[in-house]
C-alpha cells in the first residue's frame, strides 16, 4: 500500500501542517546555530550501557571544555542520563519567554529528559486517539523530540550528545530533523548478539548518510581490583569484527570497573578527537 504525505496534497490545505513542520524544523536549525557539533549515540539493542557511555563521555567533554557540553535524552520511555549525570534532585527545568533553560548535572552539563516531566515511577503515557494507538505515537515521539530540539536553551556548545533510545530508526530520524548532525558513536558488547545488532543499527546510519564516526565495546572484559588480573566477561569480539565490516575506528574497548573506580582520562580523550 502507498499513502500520500502532507507534501503530495495539491491545492490549499487547510490545516497549515507543512507550514507548521516548516517552522519547527527552521526552530531547531536556529537553536543549535551555536552548537559546534551533534553526535549520536546509538546501539541495535538495549542493555548495552548506551546511556552510561553517554554520560562518562559528557562527564570528560566538560572537563575539556566547561559549561559547554549538553546531553539530550531522547530515549523518551526509559530516560537514565539525568541520574546519571546527578541532575535529578533539585535542579528542575526553567520555563522562560524564550524557551526552556535545560537542567545542569555534573561537570556544568546542560541536559534535557523526559526524566523532569513524569512523576516518579510513572510511565510515559500519551494523549493519543483511543483508535490506532500505533499510528499515533511514532508522530507524537518525534514531535516531542523536535521541541526538546528546538525549545530547549542550548546556548554556545562545544558538543551536544543525543542518547538514542535502541533500535536502527532513531539515529536516521535525528538526521531528518538536524541535518547538520556531526555523526554517530556506536556502542556494542563483545557477544555475536550485539554484533548484529549494531551492525544493523551501523547499516541503517550509513544508509542515511551518516557519519560513522566508530565503535566502542563497553564491558569489555574485568579487572579484578585486588590481583591486577584481567579476565573476558561475555564471550565474542563484536568491537573488532564491526570495525572491520564497515571500515571505521574502534574508539575504546571500556571494561567493568570496581564502583567508584573513573575510566583513564586518555581513554574518552580519544572518542572525543574523533569529533570534527
């Protein structure tokens, strides 16, 4: 079957809807006119630790450059960078006549999340006609995405960090709505599973015209704290094989760390060069 979008309707249209996707689209591009680059953080699947790479990376942007780094949560029903980032207790969103002044976590990192609007425990719900549910909620996740794009106080930012939520769309839907996007970081575990996961995720990016920008491995084997030695935690080298498929770098290879226990600065130093 073929359905007509909003662009193939001759003559006037009454509801002004290609109007109104026009401007909100020129919002974004105007909000993030002093943002210097936009990068995606994607997976093929959940369970990943997407959202914990997101957050360390935003942690050691802000050392590099302070107060100029922004994470925004799109995974809209499960949002966690805001805890991540300790910009959940006392820090709530700012309503101003020219938009909304993003939450600050820390390191001075600007963050937008579904995480401020609901209550505690409750799910995301939509306003949604009672028929057709489905239909609905595709254009109502992307309508909600573009005005955290565009009615969020960005400000001047080196680095603005989209958390995707898991699956290959996402990443080619940010694309529609910032076509400036400076490219995707693909995180993967060792495991086959994930491997084709990502390399799905890699291929749908690539398809859109994505910049691939590479590829980090997260539980990438264990330390033991006490001994010094290392031993694999999931079997596989998804890292290894998805660089290889698509011709891109492996960025880090992260391992689990004893709590409390910081990643060595030199390794995010090296995901954050890979930026242009």
């Amino acid at each position: 079957m073929s359905f007509r979008t909003y662009r193939d309707v001759a003559g006037a249209d009454g509801s002004g809807i290609a109007e109104q996707v026009g401007a909100q689209r020129a919002k974004v591009l105007q909000r993030l006119r002093s943002v210097r680059r936009v990068v995606a953080v994607m997976s093929g699947k959940g369970g990943v630790g997407k959202s914990y790479v997101t957050a360390e990376l935003a942690r050691a942007a802000a050392s590099r450059w302070p107060s100029r780094v922004g994470v925004l949560d799109a995974d809209l029903r499960s949002p966690t960078v805001a805890r991540l980032l300790e910009a959940t207790t006392g820090k709530a969103l700012v309503v101003a006549e020219q938009g909304v002044h993003p939450a600050i976590g820390a390191g001075g990192v600007r963050i937008m999340s579904t995480e401020f609007l609901l209550e505690s425990g409750r799910p995301l719900a939509w306003r949604e006609p009672d028929a057709e549910q489905f239909v609905w909620r595709g254009a109502l996740e992307a309508a909600v995405l573009r005005e955290f794009l565009g009615d969020v106080q960005w400000g001047d930012l080196e680095l603005l960090l989209v958390d995707l939520p898991p699956g290959a769309d996402g990443v080619a839907d940010l694309f529609t709505l910032v076509p400036q996007l400076t490219g995707a970081l693909a995180i993967t575990l060792p495991t086959e599973e994930s491997r084709r996961s990502v390399a799905r995720a890699l291929s749908a990016a690539r398809a859109a015209g994505i910049t691939l920008l590479g590829v980090i491995e997260n539980m990438a084997g264990y330390c033991c704290e006490d001994c010094g030695r290392s031993a694999a935690v999931f079997p596989g080298q998804a890292g290894a094989e998805l660089v290889a498929e698509f011709g891109i770098p492996l960025l880090a290879r992260i391992p689990l760390l004893p709590a409390g226990q910081p990643l060595a600065d030199g390794e995010w130093g090296r995901v954050l060069e890979a930026m242009p």
